[in-house]
C-alpha cells in the first residue's frame, strides 16, 4: 500500500487540538497507511525560514516549517488572505494585490516543496490542501517528483472572468494543471475551472473531468463534497443537554424559540444582511415578535485586519440599533457574541434551536448546516435556513434554501420557519440527516483517494 503524505498551511500536531472532523479524517487516513503530514509550524522567527521540525506518534511523521515574518507576512496575512481569499470568494472589490506578496507566496511554495522533495518515495501518495498552496504541485515537479499528487479546494472556485482579473493569474491557478487529480466541493466549482482552463490557460477539456493542459499532459478533476464526523457530532449534541451552558442558555430563552447563527467573523458569511433580514422579519411579522430570539456566535478572525475590524463594529452597530428599537424588558431580540465555544457544547446550542440562519454570501461548503443537521433531535429536529450560494445548498435539499441579499425573502422565510408544524419539519430533516450520514467526512477522504490512487501518472 503507497504511503499517504498530507500538506496543509497548518498540521495537526499530537496533543493538538484535533476537534475539527478533517483532521480527525486525515490522521484516521495517515493511521491506515503510515505516512507524513508536512506544513507551517505555527512559529514565526526572527531570521532565516525554512527550519524543520519533526514528531512521530506510531507510523505518522509530522514535519513542520518555521516561517520568517516577512515571508508570513506576504505569503499568509498578504497573498493567501488579503488577495486569494476575496478573490475566491467573489470579492474582487477586496483583492489586494502587489507583486511583493505574489513574489513571498511563491517563495514559501518554493521552500515547502525544497523541503518536501527530500522526503517523498514515488509511490507516495500526495494530498494537498486549500489556496494556500496551489503552486506546490509545479514546485515539486521542478525538483522531479514523480508521485502521484492530488489537491483539494476548501473554499468556493470564481468565474474564469474574475480569475483571470487577477494579475499573474497563472501562478496560482495556471499552477493546478500539475496535479495528477483536482477536487472540488461543487459541481459549479468544477466546471468554473474547466471555463477557466480553456479561455485562459491554455488548456482543454477532453470530457467531463478530464483535462489537457497546454503541453499536452493530461490529469483529472473531479467533485468531492466534504462531509462532517456525523455520529460523533450527533452523540455530542445528545449528550450536550446535560451541559451547564446548555442549561444556561435554555433557560434564559424563558421559553421562546432560538434561532442561531454560528460564522468566524468574515466578510462572505452574510452576517450583516442576517442581521438586517432577522430586523425586517420583526418589522413584517409584528405578530411574532417576543417569540422569538436570535444568537449570532462569531469568533473573531484576523482581528489586524482593516476589513476584519469595520466588519465587528457593523455588526455591533446593527445589533444595538436593533436591540434599542425593538427589545422589551423581558426580550433582547438579538444576542451577539465573539468568543468561542467548546464543539461540545456548540453541538447542544444546535440541537436546542428551532432555527438556523446559515446564510453566506457565498461559501466552499459550510459545515456548519450538516452539523446542525446531525445534531438535531429526530422526534423534534429544527428548521435549516441555508443561502443557495452555499456549497452545501446543493446537497441539503430539506434546508429552506434563500437568497441572503432578498432580506424580505429572508424574513419571511425566517416566520414560516417559525410557524413550521412538527411533521413537515421531520419531513424535511430525515433525508438531510440520511445524506450527512451516509456521506461523512470518511467517506469523503476516501473517495478522494481512491480516485487519486486510480489516477494514472
């Protein structure tokens, strides 16, 4: 059996904190082969990047990458964040480019893949993960790789139009074409990217999937729709009742519904239009005001940020004029809050909520519908509010799906959903339930490489 070696910016190194369900998934497939997992190590130093460090636990290997600043600074906070990450996410408006941060972004690639090359057998099995490192696959072929390499896309794929924007558009996503297999969470992501190689980089689409680039060599594309640790999350959001935040929380409702929205605070999480549509759903539906609270849970995320920064006091600003207009002395309408919770205990607040408001203005995925989903009580599950231009939109089909920029749409979705009697919202919940199960976070890594191992060199 090939040898499973894992790139990610981050690894999940053990004694981590390994809550989240990829990487649970990705130790659980490096556990069945042996193998590596390779990244940034968290550290920023003051001189030169490139300084290894190693683990073991069992067959597992993790070998991690100290960082200079100046290069975490223009690969990381500057290229991958400041210019990939709007861009991805339908944002052109946001992207800042510069050459210089375009120019640390290939450079810490270029290191990643100096450092990997070393350690790979070509019967390795290489999986690589995210924008952060897009260009690997073509760094490494450089140093004569030959394995097989595959790599997934987490977040959302843009038009051809607006990749092409970019300046030097061929570093990054000219660069996929050295990938043996590409996945991507969407069907629309896929043929995004076929658009895209035809019109700009020089490439084809021989049939559905598989591609030429503009030498003639071809590889693989191909869908693959992430999933969450089911069973693990629903026997959490059981247990969860017994928590005492839980108990907190329920008690404070005094009885009324809860609606909840759980995001890192980001700009393409719809945060702002949640708000204002859970206003106009008390200006439209006078009736159901009081029945009704809404917590909005968003941990801060790159809190240096400019646009990161104006984000947090609109949305305080939005919650207090809302508050100030609307709450009565027993009733605060909306409940805002940056800080994080324990998944343990998040899982409970899911399963406690009549409703969930997952409304991005555009997103890869979203786990956090499927682990509603899974967290639900079957004999009283909740009601998914999800925005269609949400990954997961194309999966859910029991989920209310909306518009997040039609806040009238949105507001009156949000009473419906109030109103929504006990049997159609079962209705709803048992096939969404069966998808998530049956199509989880393991099943996903599998398919992927088994696709990846089927995929000639």
């Amino acid at each position: 059996m090939s040898r499973l070696v894992v790139v990610s910016n981050r690894v999940a190194l053990p004694g981590s904190d390994q809550a989240g369900g990829l990487a649970v998934a990705l130790n659980a497939a490096l556990q069945e082969t042996g193998g590596l997992w390779f990244g940034w190590s968290g550290r920023i130093v003051r001189g030169a990047s490139g300084e290894l460090h190693e683990q073991r636990e069992g067959d597992i290997a993790y070998l991690t990458v100290d960082l200079s600043k100046d290069d975490f600074d223009g690969y990381y906070n500057g290229f991958a964040n400041r210019t990939l990450w709007p861009l991805l996410h339908f944002r052109p408006d946001l992207v800042d480019y510069n050459r210089e941060t375009q120019a640390a972004y290939r450079r810490v690639n270029a290191l990643f893949a100096e450092k990997l090359a070393s350690e790979l057998r070509p019967d390795d099995i290489v999986w690589v993960h995210d924008y952060h490192l897009m260009p690997l696959a073509q760094e490494l072929r450089k140093r004569g790789v030959k394995s097989r390499l595959g790599f997934f896309l987490h977040v959302p794929l843009p038009s051809a139009d607006l990749i092409a924007a970019l300046p030097n558009h061929q570093l990054p996503f000219g660069a996929l074409t050295a990938y043996d297999l590409l996945g991507f969470q969407t069907q629309r992501d896929l043929e995004r990217f076929q658009d895209y190689l035809r019109l700009y980089a020089g490439g084809k689409v021989l049939r559905q999937g598989v591609l030429q680039d503009r030498d003639g060599r071809q590889f693989h594309a191909g869908v693959f729709p992430i999933g969450i640790d089911t069973p693990v999350i629903a026997e959490l959001a059981a247990d969860a009742v017994r928590k005492s935040g839980v108990r907190r929380l329920k008690s404070s409702l005094a009885g009324r519904a809860l609606a909840i929205g759980v995001d890192r605070l980001d700009y393409s999480k719809g945060i702002p239009e949640r708000f204002r549509a859970f206003a106009r759903f008390l200006e439209r539906h006078p009736d159901q005001r009081g029945k009704l609270t809404f917590l909005q849970i968003a941990p801060v995320s790159r809190g240096g940020v400019n646009e990161y920064r104006a984000l947090r006091r609109e949305l305080e600003q939005l919650a207090g004029h809302i508050n100030g207009g609307l709450a009565e002395p027993d009733w605060t309408p909306v409940r805002y809050v940056n800080r994080n919770y324990p998944h343990a205990t998040l899982t409970g607040f899911y399963r406690m909520a009549r409703i969930a408001l997952v409304t991005p203005l555009r997103d890869g995925m979203n786990l956090v519908a499927k682990e509603f989903v899974a967290a639900q009580d079957p004999e009283d599950p909740g009601v998914l509010i999800l925005s269609s231009f949400a990954g997961a939109a194309r999966e859910l089909d029991g989920a209310m799906q909306v518009n997040p920029y039609d806040l009238d749409g949105v507001a009156d979705t949000i009473s419906e959903a109030l109103e929504m009697p006990l049997d159609e919202r079962q209705r709803r919940w048992r096939p969404m339930m069966e998808r998530v199960s049956r199509y989880d976070i393991h099943a996903w890594r599998r398919d992927f490489l088994a696709a990846l191992a089927a995929t000639p060199r």
